[in-house]
C-alpha cells in the first residue's frame, strides 16, 4: 500500500452533508425498534429479581395459558452448549457463557439474568405473561465486589471456573495476567518521590439512547433473518447460530440504524430468542429491550480496584510503577483487565515496573465492551498519580508527561516497539491552544490535564465499488455506521476515483451481500475498512485503465488516472472522465466493480491529551465543569466533522463518569438505579463548548494516514476531572464518581483539620 | 381488557383517526398504530426526550401521554418538519454542523428545538441548553447541536424561510 | 402495563361520581408524568384512570392583587413560567415549577398534580409551604382547605381520601415587601429529583428592615415535606443578618430527619439543608427589599 502522507486531498477532509443525513432528520431512517411486518409477535423475557439463586424449578403453565401467548421458551429449549470459545470481534467468546448469560440454566447470577421468555400477540400481553411465570428460587448470598468475590472462602458463581494459579481449586478469579519489565524494587530506591494510591471506581453504563432490539423470521425453508441494531451483522450471525442452534449459513442479518452501541451491542442479548421464537410460531417476532432491562441485564463495563505506586526522581523522570488492579468480570468471565493493564503506562517510559491484573467475577451483569474498555479506570488510577508527582517536582503536568512520553521505537507493555505515534504532539499541541494559555482564575477553580492511549485493532474488512453508467458509483461495505463513518468511506472512494463524495452512494450491507467484515469497534473503521475501501476504488481504477487501453490500443501499464481523468503518457490529445468512459462500460465488457478484502494487522496505537477546567461548590460539592478540550492525533482526519464528533461525545462519556454515573446496588444485591432518572447522564446543561484539536501525525503503513479515532477520547477525562479537582480543592479523590457527596465529604473533613488520607480521598 | 376507542386528531396539520387501547401510549399511537417510527422509544419514563412530539404547541414526552389523549389536540412529529419545499431551517442545520451521530436522538432534539424557536425565536445559549435539557445525546456531547439551534434561530431572524 | 379503564369527565361533580362509584380502584390523573411511569413499573394497578385535565375549573389560573392566586390543580407548571404575575409575585414557586424534569415534563405536570404524589421532594411542595398555599379539597360531603405541610403523610400518601379531589391551590396575595425563593440540590443541573429542596417566603418591613413574616419549606429532608416552623419563627421580629439567617439555618437542620438513597446521604443532605437554606433566605430576602409597593 503505498502511503499517501503529505498529498494535497481532493475529498479527504472536506465536510460534505453525510449521505445518510436526511433519511435520519426527517424520522425516516429505520433503527431496529421501527422494523414491523405484518402478523408479527412480540416477545418479552422473563428475569431474575435476585441477585444470586439456584432455579429449582420454572412453572410456565399459566403464562401459556394466557389468550394471545403463542409460546413460552426457558434454557431447554436451546442447546446446552460446552464451554468451548469462539471468536466474535475483538475478543474470544465462550459459548457456554454465553447462552447461559441470554437464558440461565441452573442458575441465575444476577438481578436481571434472563431465565425464560413468552410471545404474544402484543407486547403488553406478553408481559402480563411474563408475570404468570412461577419460578422457585434458592437464593444465595450475593458477592458484589472484587473484594468480596476473592476474599478466601468467598460464595462461588461459577462451580466450573478454574485459573492457572489455583489449580483445581473453586474459585472467582478467571485469569491472573502479569506484566514486567526491570526491577520494580531497584527502581523505587532511586526515586526522589513515591505516590501510592487505592483507586475504586464504579460500574457504568455505555448509555445508548436506543435499546437493545432484534427482529427475527424463521421460514418454512428452514433460512432465517434477523434485522437488529448491531455493531457488528457478522458477530450476530455466528453467535446466534451457536445460541439458537442453527447453521450459520442459513442465517442472514440485515443490519439496522444503530442508536448508540460504544462497545455494548457488539454482543447478543435477543437475537437467538426472537429467532427460536420464530421458528416455534411461523411468524416474524420483535423483540425490545426497556430501559430497566438494558441497565440490568446487558453489558455496563467493570467497576474496578486498583493500587498504584509510581515514583520519579526529582528533575521529573519516571523510574518505576507497580500496579495492582482487580475488574469486575460481572456474572460470567471476561472484563478487561487485560487491556486496563496494558494501557495503564502505555503513554510512559518507565524502565522498571510490574502490573498484576485479575479478571474477577461478582453477582453483577457481564460485563461488554465500552469505548476503549478497561482504560479509562486504569487512566483513573495513573494519570492522576502522574499528575501528584508533577507537582511535587514542580513541574507543569504537559512538561512532566512530554518529559516521560513514548515515541517511535520506545517500547510496549506488551507487544513491538511503537512506529510513529502522536503523542507528544498532542501535549505540544495542548500548550498551545487558547485554553491551555488562558489564565484560571478564582476560588475553588482547578485546571486538570490527563493523557489516554488505546490500540487500534485491524481484523478482517471486505469492500466493493459498483461503477455507474452515468460516472458515479456506489459503495457497499460491512462496517455498521455508528457515528458517520459511512461518509467517511464514501470520501475515501470518492478520492481514489476522483469524484465528490456525494457521487459515490455508500451502504452497509447485511451478511450476504458482502464479505465477512469484523465488528465496528476497536477504532478500526478508518483504519481496516478504510483500507479496504482503498484498495477496492484502485481495483475498479484498474479496471478502468485496462478499457481504456482497449480502446486506446494501449498497454493497461501506459495509461494514467488522475482526478477523476484517464490519459496517456504516449498521446496527450487522448483523455477521457470517468463519466465519459462510464458511457462505455457496455462496448468494453461490461459493468465494472472492484473489490478489496483485507485483514489488517500492526495498526498503531491513538493518544489523547483532555484539559479541564472545574470550579467546586465548596459548601455542596458539586463541580462545574467551565472548559474543556480534548487534542488528539487522528492521523488524517477523512470527515472533520465526525472526528471532532467522536472527541467530544468521549469527551461527554468521560466527563459524566468522572461526576454522577455509577451503578447502585444494595446489600441484597438489586440494583437500585434502573432508570435514567437515577443513572445519571450529562444533559447539554450539565457540559459546556468541548473544544477539539486535531493532530495529525500521518499513521505509517495507512493508504491515507489516518488513525482510528472513535475510543480514545473517553480515557483521560475522568482523571482530568480529578485532577482539575486536586488543583481546585487539595483535594485527591480516589473514589469515581466525584459525585458530590464524596467529594463534599472530603472537603468538610479537610477543612475541620482531618489529616488521614483516605478520609481526605472521599471515601 | 377494554374496549379500543377510536381517537380523532390533528397530526401533522392532518385530521386523523386511529384506534387504541386506553393503556397505550400516544407512542405506541404513533409508532405502532400509526407507523410514524420517527419518535422513538429511549426509557418510557420521560427522562431521555428521544420521544418528543410537539402537542399544542408544547413539546411532551409521548411516552407519558395516553394515546386516547390525542383526542381534539394538535400534534406535531418529526415526520411532519420538513414541507414540500424542503428541510425545515433546523433540519438543515443539523445537517451542515455535523450535529447527529447515530441520530436517534435527532426526532427528539429537532422537535424540542422547534418547539422553542417557535416560542423563542432568539434564545440565548443558555436558554437553548436549558431548553433542551430534557433531551439526552450520548454521542455528539451536544456541542454542535447547540451551535446548530443557534445558527438555525440566527438564519429564521434574518427572514430565510421556514417550512 | 395492565389493562385499564380511561374515563375524561368534563366537570367536577362528574368527576367526584366516578371516584365514589370506583373508589380505591380508580385514581386521578393530571400530568401523568409520574402516574404513568407508576402504572407501568406496577407501583400502582388502578382499573380506572379519571382524567381530570379536561374540567376547565381545574385548568384556571387566576390571580389578582385583592384575591391573590387560585391555581387549578390541573395546570401544566409551564403556566405558571409563562405568566408575567407568577414570574413578578411568586418568583420562587415559579421557579420550583420551572426547575421540575425538563420542558417537556413541565408542558403536562401540574402543581397539584405533584403535591397528590406525596413525594417528600416534589419541587414545587416546600414553595408552597413558603407562601402558606392551602388545598381546596372536594370530596361527597363537601369541601374542606388542607394546607400544603399537612398534605402529604408519608412517602406517596396523601390526606386525599379515594373519592376525594383536590380542585385547587390558593395562595394569598403578597404584602408590601415580601417575596419567596426556591433552591434545590441536584447532581446534574437538570432532570434531577431534588436531594434537598427549600421554600422559603418573607415579608420585610421597609421602615427598619426588621422581617414581619417568614416561612421555610423543606424537601426531601425526611418523609414528607416539611414546614421547619421553629426555623421560620425564629427570623420573625429580626434583623435579617447573617446571624439570624444562621440560626434559622441551623434550625432547619435540626427538623430534617434525611434518609440515605442513591441521590444522597443523610450527612450530605443535612450539611446542604443548611446551606440551601441560608442561600434561599438571602435570595427572598434581597427580593422582598426590592418589591415595589403594590
């Protein structure tokens, strides 16, 4: 792929009007909730009040005989799958789980845990249903925390669940990863200045507007289809098959507008169950998830444990860091852990340092992905202390990092040295914006800067360019749109071909109409199906050169295609348009199409810097965030606008879980805070102007440069938050969310003279 | 169960009846019954405004409005902002300033925000944050929605036509 | 949800039939932004709804300087924003009223609505405490003024009996320099319920800044709403400086009996009762001072 850094872009970076923008503002484009078809059933699921039980017993007798069920389904009517992992997106999937987290068998593990599921003829019926299912409950003791859950002689989940270290003892811990690099003793000896701080935050939610949804028809041919709003039709296909038991091959998803996913619609919840259902009745079935059910039962990411030491001399040099952290796998394993420690010094050289990292589970739902998962509790935890040890040596908080950061050729926590990164641009490039510059003023105002670092994966894209007769072309591809990225991709094809972006038509089609394209998530849209749409506008380039050399009696290699123009070297008076040589496609051979399937590996990482600044209620505590921007190095941005997009909603996610966002349970184990009155998001009132900067740092081996760009975002600013606070208030708070609450506790302890450091952190 | 009644109401400047339950929504009404699915259904509980639907003038949640309550009154959804000249001044402006994402807050948003124009032709930021409070987004961070308001109540001020 | 009845009576005495014929199976409904969410989370499972918002003696909002405000049960909050007398001589209940859910939920809640969901932390409850609002309540045997302290019992329990309405809030006009204020504590700065919320209303008399009356409203301090009496006494007669203020602050602490939940702790909401309280107090009393004489 030869790499196009520095070329003057005709289409790339320009801000057209995305092609899907009407369809969406006038209400006619259709999410998953908006599918209808005639006959169509409804189907609600059954879930468990309790926290931790066995099932003795399901009694759906009463449920069936309501007028209007057409039928009742629990765990038996679904294969019992073995515990055998399959690959769905970025992360392996345990099969077992994984039916087991849609429809518990023996047990349920916690308040929400789907066990059995009606269909009706009406979606109020179904859910009289519901109600008629007797279940007997053996209620166990719930476990809640990490702590809880690894305390010796802790209640067990998971009868099955073993790791390594334990041997074939029963236990809640599902993996130990270690990371090391020098010596971690050695190196805290030639510190000037040592931090130590337990870190806790809480379990938050992506908090999609939109529901989880799914629509299935089963026919009589035994095909089925399922129109559902995913992240990714391809992960859906394979793993309802497994769920549902039906072949893969006889499973076509049609993908709908998506209303927010972040990471927590790459898995299924409903897919399978409105399929069996289907299949069972004859007749397609929808099925929608409530708000309550979405907060219970889907995949908010991990509250968290960490302890973290770093020390640095006192010129401001990182000597060493010893992390030890702990995530909440939820109900079943797979939090991560691994990624939080893989990112948590990410952005650092520090050449002595150990990280352990436990994936542990807790009566709580299984946990999903949310936007670069894992890396904004570990960022909690390190940015902070990083920002502690710049003030102590004096040091301004973008000099001290810029004095430590990563570049080409410093080395990973795991995995190859890094090629070319942006990282200390994007500090560079936070000194010098207006917000950095500008003076804070006042009492109880506070600047905070943190820095976040997350991977971008590559995987498995497929594209194809239909050419028109009339010069334009469409473009179909997999990647699911979640924010805009199918204008983007429009405009890459539109730069190859040398045309506008409105003149290529972009479509994400479902499982049969393109090849297998892995999910959208792990910031690889740009960067994998980016290249594949790439490479797919050459091929059809190509195949425009060979007409024209046919009808030019040239040789394919002596022709040129330069904006939008075909010439030849060997006679300048021959040029022809694409629209004029599309008038020829027929009398050349046909239609043309060009086609690209890519699995891209070694993408390089995104880094982020994000400033705040926060003014504290000192008789309340509640903050106020006044400013805020966030630098990052995008590579090459294709549409600004969705850049600056995906910054600022990070931004926002962030900031909201910095302030109110956590999951409340009590001590039965129930959550308390179902609803979005009480799961608390930022409303426009709540966040000002989020001022972006782009960086652009070519991404070597990329056709156009460009870096994914969709999760890096949401890693710094809850330490931004924190640390924006720590300057406000003296204040180091070491509990997320800074709800005020916490931090009024903090600041009326520290005024009446409380010397302890934990009471000081809020907790 | 009772008995559906048939609902008499101005939708969209046009009369309209449909039959419902006395326990659906007007949302269900609409999306369900009357298959407008441009409102949508976010949290039934009236704290996510992706439901929104101007009725007589004010901007409701559906979601908490009783179908059978349409009965007589004025309603307004997203289907019916553009006219047959085009996009409505602030559905264009969403368009230009980038102002959706996954868009399916964008009903939502789009009736809120006219609603409040229509009411309050120069809104101050704060006045349209405030406005607008009621309706969550969880991917734009509101930024350029906000500048979209204000660039759309600037262009209705100067005399553009608006559908 | 489950299935109901839907009745929309056109007057009172229509209204008060169906209740009596329906009795602890029917309930009311104004704004419904809270009944509705009830029903469906089967908090409460009423065969019949009675809507009350199409009886034009419920949807009045009337005030004058000689009656003061008759304020229908059924009147959506937003009104009460939109009326140049409530904005000008009620600020503070006006403001309550502004700062319930969001705009959309303002279009459809009423404040009488709000006052028969007896939460202890409806918004617009303290502020009519403040301005001594009484409930005229319309049952079978008559009709009878509650006021708005004595509303509410526990949490979600009213003094209404199941065939009984409210049909209005009455306020009296206010005197000479006096005014009213509303604070709350929310996290967000919109959307939440309120995790303290006071009311408060004082008349100053100009001549020597002394205050004549003073009223303070509490929310979201205890199970119900609460009229801090002894707080409120102890500004009457004073010079409101910072000392006084901070007696009745100290006052209003001592009455609230705060639970923690998942929007507070008790400790949080008792240090903010006294903050809230001596903001509110400075905010009425900066209002009363410059209230014209009417």
């Amino acid at each position: 792929m030869a790499a196009s850094n520095g070329k003057n872009f005709k289409v790339i970076g320009t801000r057209p009007i995305r092609h899907d923008g009407v369809d969406k503002v006038t209400g006619r484009a259709k999410y998953g909730a908006d599918y209808a078809f005639p006959d169509m059933l409804f189907g609600k699921m059954l879930r468990s009040p309790y926290a931790h039980a066995r099932i003795k017993s399901i009694n759906t007798d009463k449920a069936k005989a309501l007028p209007g069920v057409m039928a009742v389904m629990t765990a038996a009517d679904l294969p019992d799958l073995p515990d055998r992992v399959e690959s769905a997106g970025e992360a392996p999937i345990n099969v077992a789980h994984l039916t087991q987290n849609l429809m518990a068998r023996d047990k349920v593990l916690y308040n929400g845990h789907a066990l059995a599921a009606v269909c009706a003829t009406s979606p109020h019926i179904a859910e009289e249903a519901v109600a008629l299912i007797e279940v007997d409950y053996e209620i166990l003791p719930p476990v809640m925390t990490v702590e809880e859950a690894m305390k010796p002689g802790a209640t067990i989940l998971l009868p099955n669940l073993r790791n390594k270290e334990e041997g074939d003892k029963q236990t809640n811990v599902a993996s130990h990863l270690q990371f090391k690099r020098g010596d971690v003793a050695e190196g805290f000896k030639s510190a000037d200045y040592v931090v130590e701080r337990e870190f806790k935050t809480a379990m938050v939610h992506q908090g999609y507007i939109e529901p989880h949804n799914a629509v299935a028809m089963y026919n009589s041919d035994g095909k089925g289809t399922i129109w559902c709003s995913t992240q990714g039709t391809f992960a859906v296909r394979g793993l309802s098959a497994a769920v549902a038991g039906i072949p893969e091959q006889d499973i076509k998803v049609v993908p709908a507008e998506i209303g927010g996913g972040f990471g927590g619609k790459l898995t299924i919840y409903l897919e399978p169950i409105a399929l069996v259902f289907s299949k069972m009745t004859g007749k397609p079935v929808k099925m929608v998830m409530s708000r309550a059910d979405v907060l219970r039962a889907t995949g908010p990411t991990s509250g968290s444990t960490i302890r973290c030491k770093m020390g640095c001399t006192k010129d401001g040099k990182l000597v060493a860091a010893q992390v030890w952290m702990a995530y909440e796998a939820g109900a079943y394993p797979g939090s991560p852990v691994g990624a939080g420690a893989m990112t948590i010094i990410a952005p650092y050289v520090i050449p002595n340092m150990i990280i352990d990292a436990y994936d542990v589970v807790v009566n709580r739902p299984k946990t999903a992905a949310y936007r670069a998962p894992g890396a904004t509790n570990a960022a909690m935890a390190s940015e902070t202390i990083i920002d502690e040890l710049a003030e102590m040596c004096g040091i301004d908080p973008a000099d001290f990092r810029l004095q430590n950061a990563v570049a080409e050729g410093a080395a990973q926590t795991a995995g190859p040295p890094y090629k070319k990164i942006g990282f200390v641009e994007t500090l560079e490039a936070l000194k010098n914006t207006p917000h950095y510059k500008s003076k804070l003023e006042g009492p109880y105002r506070g600047r905070g800067v943190a820095s976040g670092f997350w991977f971008n994966i590559g995987l498995q894209s497929s594209a194809v360019v239909n050419l028109h007769g009339d010069g334009t072309a469409s473009l179909v591809i997999g990647s699911i749109d979640i924010g805009g990225t199918r204008a983007a991709q429009a405009m890459v094809a539109a730069e190859v071909l040398g045309i506008g972006a409105l003149d290529v038509r972009p479509q994400v089609a479902d499982t049969d109409t393109i090849g297998y394209t892995d999910v959208t998530g792990g910031s690889r849209t740009a960067v994998t199906t980016g290249v594949a749409v790439f490479q797919a506008a050459e091929d059809a380039v190509r195949q425009l050169k060979e007409r024209a050399a046919k009808l030019w009696e040239k040789k394919p290699e002596e022709i040129a295609y330069t904006d939008g123009v075909l010439s030849t070297a060997a006679d300048p008076s021959k040029k022809l348009t694409l629209k004029e040589i599309a008038k020829q496609f027929a009398r050349t051979g046909g239609p043309i199409t060009g086609r690209a399937n890519v699995n891209v590996r070694g993408v390089g990482p995104s880094f982020a810097t994000t400033c705040v600044d926060v003014e504290v209620d000192p008789d309340t505590g509640k903050v106020k965030i006044l400013r805020a921007t966030c630098v990052q190095d995008v590579g090459k941005a294709l549409h600004p606008s969705y850049v600056e997009g995906q910054i600022q909603g990070g931004t926002a996610q962030g900031i909201g879980w910095a302030l109110n966002e956590e999951y409340v349970y009590d001590d039965k184990g129930i959550l308390r805070n179902f609803g979005l009155l009480d799961y608390r998001m930022p409303t426009c009132l709540d966040l000002p102007e989020i001022e972006t900067v782009l960086v652009e740092v070519p991404a070597p081996g990329h056709p156009i440069g460009s870096r994914g760009v969709g999760e890096v975002p949401i890693v710094p600013p809850v330490a931004a938050v924190a640390n924006a606070i720590a300057r406000a208030t003296g204040i180091r708070m070491e509990v997320a969310p800074m709800s005020p609450p916490r931090l009024l506790k903090a600041l009326l302890k520290k005024r009446n003279g409380a010397d302890s450091q934990a009471a000081a952190a809020g907790r | 169960m009772a008995k559906k009644t048939v609902i008499e109401t101005t939708l969209n400047g046009e009369v309209t009846e449909f039959l419902c339950e006395p326990r659906e929504s007007l949302l269900e009404a609409l999306r369900d019954t009357l298959g407008l699915t441009g409102s949508k259904e976010g949290c039934l509980t009236g704290d996510c405004g992706a439901c929104t639907v101007v009725i007589d003038g004010r901007a409701a949640c559906s979601c908490l409005v009783f179908a059978v309550e349409a009965q007589g009154k004025k309603i307004e959804t997203i289907e019916g902002l553009a006219s047959r000249e085009g996009l409505h001044v602030l559905q264009q402006k969403f368009l230009e300033h980038a102002s959706l994402q996954c868009g399916i807050c964008t009903p939502g948003f789009l009736m809120s925000s006219k609603a409040l124009l229509d009411r309050n032709p120069n809104p101050t930021e704060a006045e349209i944050r405030y406005a607008l409070a009621g309706n969550l987004c969880r991917c734009t961070g509101y930024d350029k929605i906000v500048r979209a308001v204000v660039d759309a109540a600037k262009t209705l001020n100067s005399g553009a036509r608006a559908a | 949800m489950h299935a109901i009845n839907y009745e929309a009576p056109t007057t009172v005495d229509q209204a008060l039939k169906l209740l009596a014929a329906h009795g602890e199976k029917a309930r009311a409904i104004c704004g419904g932004t809270d009944l509705i969410i009830q029903l469906r989370a089967g908090v409460r499972r009423p065969e019949h709804v009675v809507d009350l918002k199409n009886i034009a003696d419920m949807r009045k909002l009337s005030f004058s300087l000689q009656h003061g405000l008759r304020l229908g049960a059924a009147v959506p909050a937003i009104e009460l924003h939109e009326s140049a007398d409530m904005r000008r001589y009620y600020p503070g209940l006006t403001e309550a009223a502004h700062l319930i859910g969001s705009l959309q939920i303002q279009s459809r809640a009423s404040v009488g609505g709000n006052l028969c969901n007896g939460s202890p932390a409806a918004d617009t409850t303290p502020a009519l405490i403040a301005l001594a609002a009484k409930g005229r309540v319309v049952g079978p045997k008559g009709e009878r003024m509650v006021a708005a302290e004595d509303f509410c019992v526990s949490p979600g329990r009213t003094v209404l009996n199941p065939d009984e309405l409210l049909v209005d809030l009455q306020i009296a006009a206010p005197s000479g320099h006096s005014s009213d204020a509303y604070l709350r504590f929310i996290p967000r700065n919109e959307m939440d319920i309120a995790v303290v919320g006071v009311g408060v209303a004082v008349t100053i008399d100009p001549a020597d800044d002394r205050c004549i009356d003073a009223r303070i409203g509490l929310g979201a301090v205890g199970p119900t709403p609460i009229f801090a009496k002894e707080a409120s006494a102890t500004l009457v007669g004073k010079k409101l400086d910072a000392a006084a203020i901070d007696k009745a602050a100290q006052l209003a602490i001592a009455v609230s009996s705060p639970i923690d939940d998942m929007r507070g702790t008790a400790e949080f909401r008792r240090h903010v009762v006294g903050v809230l309280t001596r903001r509110t107090l400075a905010i009425a009393i900066e209002r009363a001072r410059s209230a014209s004489s009417r």
